[in-house]
C-alpha cells in the first residue's frame, strides 16, 4: 500500500517506546527510537534540512533530437531518440561501443531514415538479420516509419516493433 503525505510524530501524541511501523509497497519496517531511515536508490535521491526530507527522482529517460540530412552521417548516441524531419534521407550510424541494454529510437517525421553498421555489428528485425559493412542496412519506407533497437551483446542490435516498413538489406 502506497500512501502520501505528511507524517508528524511527536512525544507529545506518541512515547518513544511504542513502535511505530511503516509500510511500503515492498515489505514494512519499524522506527528505532523513533527514528525511521529512507535512504535513495535507483535515481532517487534524499536529502532533509530541519524537519523537511525531500525524495528526488532524477530520470535517465531519453534525449530527443531533431535531424535532418544536413547533418548527415549522424552518429548514433544511446538512450536518444531521433525525429528525422526535412526531404532528403538522413542517415545515422550505429553505435561503436555499445553495452547491453544500451537503446536508442528514430522516428521518420518528414524524412526517411537509414541506419548503417558499422564493421561487424548486426541488426536484427523479427527474422531478418542485416550484416556488417557498406550493404547491410535498415531504412525507412515512408514518413511515419519508427523502430527502436537494443544491443544484446555479441555486437547484435535487436528491434522493437518497428512501425511501418523498414526495408533491411543483408549483406
């Protein structure tokens, strides 16, 4: 059980030596002394001055970035997406050195997309796997296509979705 607000516990309402118990929603815990530690974990983040704590989140949530061919080629960086505008194809290069999990989304707004390996490095949609060098690649049909990939390991990007056609050529 998940609750909020504010929690004021005074000698006044409560003696030092009854319990007092809080529940999470993950398990519970007992004040000693009437004293109750929250320690932060994960992004989150404590800090109290007098008799204010304040819990902060800090999210790792992804970098947007608006592209168009001008910039091509445009390196790909983990956890940033990509919104592909203007008329002509833009053109991205995976990742060189990915750790597992590692993610990153392009959306076609305006503008196609192609996503080219580098030496090495797989792509993989559903069953179709692209390979390596200047011929494996995945790019976009028409405005409106998005996918996002994922480094698995053993230099392989794997797909979510996509949305639309993505038209990879294996080499």
């Amino acid at each position: 059980m998940s609750q909020a607000g504010l929690l004021h516990v005074t000698d006044s309402v409560l003696p030092p030596d009854v319990p007092l118990i809080f529940q999470g929603n993950s398990g519970s815990g007992s004040a000693v002394g009437n004293v109750f530690e929250i320690l932060g974990a994960g992004g989150a983040t404590t800090s109290v001055v007098g008799n204010v704590m304040t819990i902060t989140f800090v999210s790792s949530g992804f970098t947007w970035n608006v592209v168009t061919s001008a910039t091509n080629p445009n390196q790909i960086i983990i956890e940033n997406g990509y919104i592909c505008n203007g008329a002509s194809l833009v053109t991205f290069l995976l990742p060189l050195a990915p750790a597992i999990g590692d993610t990153f989304k392009i959306f076609s707004h305006t503008a196609r997309f192609q996503i080219i390996p580098n030496g090495g490095q797989n792509m993989v949609i559903g069953a179709a796997t692209g390979i390596s060098g200047a011929t494996g690649t995945a790019t976009s049909n028409s405005p409106g296509d998005e996918i996002t990939f994922t480094y698995m390991g053993t230099n392989t990007f794997q797909s979510e979705g996509p949305q639309g056609t993505i038209t990879l050529v294996t080499s």
